[in-house]
C-alpha cells in the first residue's frame, strides 16, 4: 500500500502561525521534500523535529519528484513543504501532486498561511470573485501581453512581486488599467513591519519612483468595473431624448444626457432620436 504525501502551509514570516496539526504531521511523516532544506531546517529545528530532508525545487523537480514517488509507493509518507505559504500554489509542488494523482498515491492538504488569500482579505476590494495572476514574467514584451490580456478582467486580480521589480511592475499596471485603478500594496505580511496601502496605481506608482521598494509584496488590483446595464429601453430612452428636444436642447447634448442616466448607447439615441423626428416631420433635421 502506497503512502501519503502531505502538503504543509509553512508561516510567510510569523512563526506563531505555525499550526499543532502541521507540527504533528511533520513529526509523524517518514521524510520531508523541501524547497530550500536551509530555510526548511530552522522552522524544524525551533519546533524540535527531527526528520530526513531532500530536496524539491523549481529546478530538480523532473528528477526528485521521481524519487519521492517511488519512496510513496514504497509506502514511506512525506511531507511537502516550501520557504512560505502552501504548496502547489504558484509552486513546482503542483507537478509532484499531479504525479502522485497519476499514480493513486493519497495527498492531503494541511491548511495554513497563503500570502495571496491574507492580502486579499485585508485589501478592502471585492473578495467574492478573483483570480490569482501570481509572478509576472520578466520579459517586458510577455508582460505587457499578459498585462493587457486582462483588461477586460472584472475580477480582482492578485500578483506577487519582488522589491527590485516592483517599480517596473507598477509602471506597467499603471499603463494598461490606468492611473486611477484602485491598487492594495500589501508588504512584509505577518512581519515586523508589515504594511497595508490602499490607494490608485498612479499614486503607487509615482511614490515609488522615490522611495525605495523593501520586503516581499502582494499587489492586489482592482478589476475593471462592469458597464452597467441599460434599465430602461432604447425606445424609452429616444422618447426621453425627445421631451429634452422639445424643452430646446440640442440634439446632441440631449443624446449625451439621456445616455448618462440610463447607460444606453448615446450614439444610438442620437440615431434613433433624428430618425424618429424625420419620420414625423417628413423631412430632414439638420444634425446638432
């Protein structure tokens, strides 16, 4: 019978966050697959656990995620974990969890510290629908394509970002959603200094040409608000267009403010509005 392979959130910076269950899990499992066995060692050792450590990474994850499986379907059980947060998010873990799905071998997930779900609940923006977008790519030219894929994306949109490239990513975020999209700058979460900012992406943008970007950062974007929808019918917004016209505006005007209120088009008001005073003067108005 094959064993089992634990996914353990690990703490984004506050050890107390740490739970009991993952504690035990890790005391209970035959070895640990880590990201960095380095960083991995010292969350161990300041809760006294003693375990075998190999390594698994965005760079030998081909190689040892082939060796785990085989230790699991030996029937040893391990525990994944990575630097912060939870495995298999934004993570080379996804790979070994698809593997062991390939195989029947059992994974269970241990919940804990996931930076992108603290930075949304503390961002003040729409929590109901978003989408995780992760790290940008450092290619300005995929970067800009990705950035521009989601223009038309009414959902919150979360991003990870470095400090060194957190000027860059904001320039950019700033030219294709506009200055004025509303942006929560969450940094060093659950550290000493940690910092939650909430204001546009032009202001984000324009404080950090002169100060400098420090700690780990979780950019969370607002989505494009929805057009909203027409209340009323095109035919009720014409006759509005109209009853302006008989008080004296001009077409034109009267097209614009009839749009603004109901939220149709106002070119088609225009067109509809002219069309119908044609046909019930039997003649030509002249364009206003």
């Amino acid at each position: 019978m094959s064993g089992t392979l634990y996914l353990v959130a690990t703490p984004i910076g506050n050890l107390g966050d740490f739970s009991p269950r993952a504690v035990e899990t890790l005391e209970a499992v035959d070895f640990i697959a880590a990201e960095d066995t380095r960083v991995s060692v010292k969350l161990l050792n300041h809760f006294q656990i003693k375990k075998p450590l190999v390594s698994y990474h965005e760079h030998n994850h081909a190689t040892a995620g082939q060796a785990i499986l085989a230790r699991l379907l030996a029937g040893e059980s391990c525990a994944l974990v990575t630097d912060a947060g939870t495995p298999a998010i934004s993570d080379p873990g996804e790979d070994l969890v698809r593997l062991c799905g390939e195989h029947d071998v059992a994974v269970l997930s241990i919940p804990g510290c996931c930076a992108a779900v603290n930075a949304l609940a503390v961002s003040g923006l729409p929590t109901g629908r978003f989408t995780f977008e992760g790290f940008l790519t450092v290619n300005k030219k995929s970067r800009r394509e990705r950035l521009e894929s989601l223009k038309g994306e009414e959902r919150t949109m979360i991003f990870h970002e470095a400090p060194h490239k957190l000027r860059t990513t904001l320039a950019d975020l700033c030219a294709v959603f506009g200055p004025e999209r509303r942006i929560t700058l969450c940094r060093e979460l659950t550290k000493l200094h940690e910092e939650t900012w909430r204001t546009t992406l032009g202001e984000a943008a324009a404080h950090y040409e002169t100060n400098t970007p420090r700690g780990e950062y979780v950019l969370v974007v607002a989505g494009r608000e929805r057009t909203r929808e027409a209340t009323v019918t095109l035919a009720q917004g014409t006759a509005q267009v109209l009853a302006l016209l008989a008080q004296g505006a001009r077409l034109k005007e009267a097209a614009r403010e009839v749009a603004e209120q109901t939220g149709l088009s106002k070119n088609e008001l225009y067109a509809a509005a002219l069309e119908q005073e044609r046909q019930e003067s039997g003649g030509y108005r002249k364009k206003s």
